[in-house]
C-alpha cells in the first residue's frame, strides 16, 4: 500500500518504519524544517509540507494514498488533515492520533476519521486486559462502522469452557475473530474448544457489547 503519514515526530517516524518494515510505501509530510530528518528514515519520501492545506495534499498526491495518519501532536492539525484526506481527496481509510484524552469525542467519521487511536485510552485499555478477568475490555473503535474490537479473559467458570466454539450463540453484528492461548494466536473454528483463561477477540457494534458479555460470561443479569 501507499501510505502518507502527516506529522515525522517520534510517533510518524515510528509508524513509517513499522509499515516499510511490512513492505509498504510510506511518505513522509512535515511542516517544521527541524523535524525533516530523511536519515532517520531513509526508506521513506519526505516531503516538507503543511499537511493541513489543500494545495500541499495535491502536490504530494495524497489521492493516490491508500491510507492517510495524521500522527502529528496537534490534535486541531490531526482533525483537518483527516477531514481534507477525506473528504477533498477520497482517501479510503484515514486513521487519526489522538493526543488529548478530553478531544476524542471529534474524532469520528464526520471529520474523515475512519479509526482514531487514543493513547491514554489505548494505555488504559492494554492495562485492563493484562489484569482482567470475567469482563469484557474494549481495545479499539472502529468509527467508519461503528464497531468495536473488545477482549474477555474467560473465568474458570464461565459457562462455555470445554465446549467447541459452534455451541456459543453469539448475537448478530458479533464476531469471535481470535483466541490468545499462553503465547499461541489461534483463529477459530467451530470444533475449537473453549479453555478457562483464553483472551477471546470480538469484532462487535457497540449495542451488542452487553449481550456479547452476557452469553459469554453467562451473567444474564447484565443484560437488564
């Protein structure tokens, strides 16, 4: 993919090289000299910009971008560069860093954002899951779909354990799309059975969230 990534602080530069590392084409764009730094990652293009103006989203051809990330450290420059990403140049999927944990109400499709990444959430989250058990944890939002990515480490006595992964009748718009088991990543099948301690992974919409729970954890009672 062609991937532009707006903002070449240690988080761009950190992102860049992750995805060249995965074979991708990454373009740098940085509106301050002093962070134009092409040594640090030379796999990629640099481009000496303001990515918050039309005329520099042209010229680097942003268009032609598979995926655009506004990664810079201003949350007001992360927003405008998804909204032109989107809207002025149709780029599929535009992902947004949130800085401040107060402005991730903004970041949803009606600014162009596609998936926002909060990292005082994101620490929360990963907190959560490392320590918790028998209770759902989200870890992502999903905003173009409204959809969630949770985790729930099951408890010895949830009500599925030793039973196949066909016998959970998980609720519409919910989806089971991995299992963590030690340090194995499993993808499910049907026949695959439910061991006490697996780290389940759902896609799901928000609304289905405690139903998803609730059949899981067989806590009927949250559904009330």
């Amino acid at each position: 993919m062609r991937i532009a990534i707006a903002g070449a602080g240690n988080v761009g530069r950190s992102i860049a090289q992750e995805l060249i590392g995965n074979g991708h084409q990454v373009m740098l764009i940085e509106r301050a000299p002093a962070q134009l730094r092409p040594e640090r990652v030379p796999e990629a293009e640099w481009i000496l910009a303001d990515a918050c103006e039309v005329s520099s989203l042209e010229e680097a051809d942003v268009a032609g971008c598979d995926v655009v990330i506004a990664a810079t450290g201003d949350d007001k420059a992360n927003l405008v560069c998804s909204l032109l990403a989107k809207t002025e140049f149709a780029v599929n999927r535009v992902v947004a860093r949130v800085n401040r944990a107060e402005n991730e109400w903004l970041f949803t499709e009606q600014w162009g954002v596609d998936v926002s990444v909060s990292k005082p959430r994101l620490m929360a989250a990963l907190v959560e899951e490392a320590v918790t058990v028998g209770d759902l944890v989200r870890l992502m939002t999903f905003r173009q779909g409204q959809a969630n990515l949770v985790e729930i480490t099951l408890p010895s006595d949830a009500p599925y354990v030793g039973e196949p992964v066909r016998s959970v009748p998980l609720p519409h718009d919910s989806a089971l799309v991995a299992i963590l088991r030690g340090k194995r990543v499993l993808v499910p099948t049907p026949d695959d059975p439910l061991e006490a301690a697996d780290e389940l992974i759902f896609i799901c919409t928000a609304e289905v969230e405690d139903e998803v729970r609730a059949v899981v954890l067989g806590k009927a009672a949250d559904l009330g």
